[in-house]
C-alpha cells in the first residue's frame, strides 16, 4: 500500500533519517526515538545529505525540499508552483549532490539539476542514442563523477563539462536490474 517507511539515511555514528508516506523523521539511536521533521510535505521518498546544512528531500508527489538543520528552515520546489519555486518533474525517486554544490534529481521522467544559489531547475539530457529517462537513483562518487541508474545501463556523468558515457551489459554487467548503487571505497 506505500504506507511504511521508503529509506534510511545514515546521519553519523548515532542517528539517520527515516523517510516515509507520512513524513521524514530523525532516529535518535541514544534515546531509540523519532523526531519528526518539519517539512511542507509528507509523501517523502528519499533523503540525500549533502552537509551539515543542506538536506535533501524528495517525494514523489510534490516536489523537492532543501532543508537547512541548522536553522531548521527549508526551501521548498513544487509541481504546482510557477517561477523560482517550480520543480518540474513528478514521481522524484533520489537525489545527490556534486562537488560544485549542485543538487541532482531523478525520477522516471528524468534527470534535473540546481545550480547552487540558483532558483531554476534545468533538465539534463546526455543527447545519445539509447538513453531511457527512467532513472532511479543517483549518486556522487566524491571525485568528479554523478552516476545515475538507468533502465537500460548505468549513466556516468562528468559533473564539471556534464559529459556523458551509458555503461550496458557490454561493460560486463551480468544483468541491468539494479535498485540501487551504493559506495564502498573512495579509492576507484
């Protein structure tokens, strides 16, 4: 039915966020508690840490917020909003950020980015045969790379000139269902 929780995200030795269809909440492993999370929507898919005061939530109903923990204040995008608060894609899966600050959103529509300190969503499109706009998670390698995880192959991007290369069953992937990609070393 939906209705549990969607992700976790680590925050620290002692504590992550719980994102789910009612709302997104910080377990705090000392007391074994949950704090709710004062967002301007509930239907919460994904939470992506990007530093001590930049969250991002995304949902798949209602856009993306930017939240600041530090002075628990958000900034948020939204379907239904026009100009600099318009986010343009619906059903919003995951997100990341890259070294220049800039946030990167998925969904099966497509790939976005912020520019940081900017106001105006932009599509990304690598412009090649093959590529399947249904993406469903995106993650930042810490070095100068954003992968993205296509229906039909991995999409390896150069965050700095947005540079593409889809990476298929021809790069030795046995099978092209991958949920998720996760990063274990920082050393590749």
């Amino acid at each position: 039915s939906g209705q549990g929780y969607r992700s976790f995200t680590p925050l620290g030795a002692t504590s992550m966020i719980a994102c789910a269809w009612n709302g997104a909440f910080r377990f705090h492993a000392t007391s074994e508690s949950f704090e709710p999370i004062d967002l301007p929507f509930k239907d919460i898919n994904y939470c992506h840490i990007a530093s001590d005061s930049l969250w991002v939530f995304v949902s798949g109903s209602d856009g993306v917020c930017l939240y600041n923990p530090l002075r628990r204040s958000f900034r948020h995008f939204s379907f239904s909003k026009q100009g600099s608060g318009y986010f343009p894609l619906k059903g919003a899966y995951s997100a990341c950020t890259d070294r220049s600050g800039r946030v990167w959103v998925v969904s099966s529509a497509g790939i976005v980015y912020l520019e940081k300190n900017r106001n105006i969503w932009e599509s990304y499109n690598p412009g090649f045969n093959g590529y399947d706009n249904w993406v469903n998670h995106a993650l930042y390698d810490g070095r100068n790379h954003v992968w993205f995880k296509t229906r039909n192959g991995i999409l390896k991007v150069d965050y700095r000139n947005k540079q593409a290369a889809l990476l298929r069953k021809s790069y030795g992937f046995v099978n092209m269902d991958i949920r998720r990609m996760s990063l274990t070393s920082d050393s590749f």
